[in-house]
C-alpha cells in the first residue's frame, strides 16, 4: 500500500491559492477567528452583504483555503455553518522552522566557533542542499543568483562600485536568536556549489552595518 501523506503545507500560502485581494480580505478576517466564523460575523466586520460574503467564503473553500463545519444545533432547525481558515500564519511557520534549524545545528556543532571537521561538515551539507534545489545547473548560476537569494528572504543589495553583494536581511535570524558559525558555514557551501565553474563566491559573515557580504571573484 503506498504511502499517504497530507498536502505539503505550501500549497496553503496565499501566494500559491492566487487570491482575489478581496478573497484575501475575507480570508483574513476568518484568520483573526481561531474557532471559525459565520459568514454572517465575516460580512459584519468587513461592511459588506451577507450574500457577497458567503460568494467569497464559497470561492476559498473552492480553492482549499477554507474548511466548512456544522456548528452545534440548539433545538430544531437546519445547523449553521462555521467556516475556518486553513491557511497557515507564514511568520509563524518561519519562526518554528527557525527555531528547529537553530536546535539542529547546535547538537551538531554547538554555537561556538567551528572546528575544521565541523566546517568541513557544514560546507558539505550546504553543499547537498544546493544540489538539491537543482544548484548544479550551473550555467546562469551567477546570472539567477541575485534573484535566488531574494527568493530565500536574503534581501541582497548591490552597490555601483562594486561586485559583491550584501545580505541585509537573514531568513536563519529571528526573535533574538542569530545563527550559529555552523548553519553560516552551511549557507557557505550552499553559495560555494551555487556558483559556476569560473567565479568564486565567498561569504563574509556579521559585516558591519548588520549585513553579511558575498565576495564575487573570477576563480
């Protein structure tokens, strides 16, 4: 019998149900009930007929985004219905994940500074991951990079100046934790096999002006 696994919780984000920005607003309302709500409750908060929203609510169960329950009966009479949000809280998945990665590597290498079997370790993990996500398609490697790093919530910058790119912002940092050297030296070998066979990309940590830099050299 093959195995049954639930949908990938992707599928869930916002960005991947392509919403209407009213369906979003509905959608949002609905996520500020824990329990669920009446779409009656939902077209009340939002100023709008209780028909228009029950037609959203309709089209976000139509797309998955929202469950339909039956609420408890009290005496005769046809059950109201509750619907509630299925789409995850992304700060919420980011900041869990974050915290799970920061427990990982610290049983793997504490936080303190790394030894040369344990950057040698973390290069090459960074090194799977990269060629996991499809990295050894090196060709336009250099070329997709910027736009890759802004994807995976880095926001590069790159100044007239010069080649190298600053990391301002690290999906790996949340809620007073930093990273540890170990998942820094990971993201190095993630960078290291991301890079084609004619360019050297060396990641310089904790820069300041709270930014890391990415050295883009020819090799």
């Amino acid at each position: 019998m093959p195995d049954s696994l639930p949908r990938p919780t992707t599928e869930l984000f916002p960005e991947a149900l392509n919403l209407s920005p009213k369906q979003r607003e509905v959608l949002a309302a609905l996520q500020r009930h824990s329990a669920g709500a009446k779409a009656s409750t939902v077209a009340e908060e939002l100023g709008m007929h209780v028909n228009t929203a029950r037609g959203h609510i309709d089209e976000l169960v139509s797309a998955g985004a929202v469950n339909v329950l039956s609420a408890p009966t009290k005496g005769r009479g046809r059950p109201s219905l509750i619907f509630q949000a299925r789409v995850p809280d992304n700060k919420a998945v980011a900041e869990e994940y974050i915290t799970l990665v920061e427990v990982l590597t610290t049983m793997l290498a504490g936080k303190e500074d790394l030894d040369d079997a344990a950057s040698a370790k973390a290069i090459e993990i960074g090194r799977r991951w990269a060629r996991a996500a499809g990295a050894e398609d090196s060709d336009r490697a250099l070329d997709t990079l910027f736009s890759t790093l802004r994807d995976m919530g880095f926001d590069p910058a790159t100044r007239p100046d010069s080649t190298d790119i600053e990391l301002q912002a690290c999906p790996f940092v949340s809620s007073g934790l930093k990273p540890s050297p170990f998942l820094c030296a990971v993201h190095a070998g993630f960078l290291q096999e991301s890079s084609d066979e004619d360019t050297i990309i060396n990641l310089v940590p904790r820069q300041p002006h709270n930014v890391c830099r990415l050295e883009i050299k020819p090799a």
